[in-house]
C-alpha cells in the first residue's frame, strides 16, 4: 500500500490516533491523484514546490477553505519530513512554503448561567439521565476531550480520593482532581450501572442504554440537545464545553499553568487561546466597576 511505511511510522512511533492518520492517508492520496493526473507518471517523491502550488491553486479555486488547504500542507510536509528522516529525499520541496492565512474564529464559551441552566434541566430518574449528567459535570469540571471522555474505563476513577486518570493525545496520561459533586454523581452513576446485567459488564464508564461503550457522534448529539434549550449560540459541542472550562477558570484568577496541565497541553501557547475570553470578560468588569466607568 502506499505510503504504508509511513503510516505505520505515525502510529507506532508517533502514537497518533486513528482518526488523524486517516486524515493523512486521504490528504496524501489526493495529492497523488492530482500528480499522476496533471504531471503524467510523477512520483510526489519528485515532485517540485511549483507542483504543490498548483494543487494549493486548484483546491482554492473548488472552494476549499485555507485552514482545510493548510492541514492538507501540514500532512505533505510531515510525509516530506519523514521521506528525509529515512534518507529517501535530500530536500523537502516545502521548505519554505508559508501557510495561507486563516480568519480566526473566537470560540464563545458558554456562561455560568447557562451551565447553571443546563443542569438544572437534566432529569436523573433514568439510567441515561444520571450518565448525561455525569457526562456534562465530567466535561464542565475537568476540561477534558471528547475522546478522552469516551475512553474513560471505571478503573480510571479514583472515587476515594477523587482523582480521575485520562489518557490523552500520544498516550500521555494525566491526573485531574474532581470536585465532590462529581465524585457524588458518578458514585450514582456506578451503582446504576452495576446493578443492569446488560450495563455492567462493559469496562468503559460511559455505555449506551444496551450496554456498549459511547461514540463520538452520540457524547455530540448529548452536548447538543440540552444546550439547544438554555442557550442561542452556534456552536454546542463539547470542545465548547472545554473552552468553557478553561475560561471560567481563568476568569477566577487560576494559574495559566496550572490550566494547561489540567487540559493536557503540551505547550503554554495552546492554552493562551483561552485568555481572549478571560481579557473580554476583565474588560466587562473593570467598565462596570472602575469609579471613572460611564456606567457608575
């Protein structure tokens, strides 16, 4: 298979997930396709900036956005790198390419109201009730990934001393402290599930109501549903529940390191991204508060 060697590079050696190194084989076989197409029988080993450039130009012209274009880039330059790695290229004909500009879009957290409103509006009468309210509190109090949530196993629950164990991107586990409500809901939660023959003998914290572990697509449609009723904005999914996390931590004075290792970045800049919402909302309270305010 093509690119196989690579492949295999990203998943063993670079531990990357599934779901990204698919994302890398369609984005290389697309550009081989255009290669093979416009160039005749050019391998992309050989292959000259002036070529890439062609494929950028033909991708914009079918309306693909820049950051999609830039990510099909950053899967190019990351298969170049490897062809230099194993000495099968001298130069990487991306060396100097620079990505294309993106607009940035400000992520908009949700407000403490709204989180207040959300869980005021779950029902814990049924076994999915009491798993959703798990899921949002998880999500609201610990920052963590959706697919971190949903790989979850009951042994990584430390209930005694309220510690949870999350296996984040490359396998790099981290502890996250959870708050007693948390630790209250989920001991709810596990004597819901451990009482159901068809919940229980899943090893995964978070099942479907017959039993088998959540997906992705099910923790969106939860996330989305309830915060459909309680709030008007765009986006409800739970990397805005993250964001919310870690904004609403901000805007109380926490540590900005402190915030990254609880959101498992591996680098500070990462989680400054988050400070915007924190400077809008200090700028809110000093306009309210200053003595000189217009709005005293």
């Amino acid at each position: 298979m093509p690119f196989q060697s690579f492949l295999d590079y990203l998943h063993l050696e670079k531990n990357y997930a599934a779901t990204t190194i698919r994302a890398y084989k369609a984005d290389l076989e697309q550009f081989q396709e255009f290669v093979q197409s416009e160039f005749s029988d050019e391998k992309i080993e050989k292959v000259s900036y002036n070529q890439i450039r062609n494929w950028i130009v033909q991708l914009s012209d079918s309306g693909i956005s820049n950051q999609s274009i830039n990510r099909k880039m950053s899967s190019l330059k990351a298969y170049y790198k490897f062809l230099l790695k194993t000495s099968v290229i001298e130069s990487s004909p991306l060396a100097k390419h620079r990505s294309l500009k993106v607009s940035k879009k400000l992520q908009v957290p949700f407000s403490e109201k709204e989180m207040l409103a959300v869980l005021e509006e779950l029902e814990e009468n049924t076994f999915e009730g009491i798993r959703d309210r798990l899921m949002i509190e998880l999500f609201y109090s610990t920052g963590i990934r959706r697919a971190e949530l949903i790989n979850i196993r009951e042994q990584d629950l430390d209930l005694d001393n309220n510690m949870l164990k999350v296996l984040g991107k490359r396998n790099k586990e981290r502890y996250i402290p959870l708050l007693e409500q948390v630790v209250l809901t989920a001991e709810r939660y596990l004597k819901n599930k451990r009482s159901s023959s068809v919940l229980r003998d899943c090893p995964y914290l978070f099942v479907t109501a017959k039993g088998h572990k959540s997906y992705e697509s099910l923790v969106y449609r939860i996330i989305n549903n309830y915060f459909s009723k309680v709030s008007g904005k765009v986006k409800k999914s739970p990397h805005i529940l993250r964001h919310t996390f870690a904004t609403h931590l901000l805007n109380q004075g926490a540590n900005m390191n402190a915030v990254k290792e609880l959101l498992g970045h591996l680098s500070l800049a990462s989680t400054q991204v988050y400070t915007h919402n924190s400077i809008a909302e200090l700028s809110k309270i000093h306009k309210m508060s200053h003595p000189r305010s217009n709005n005293k």
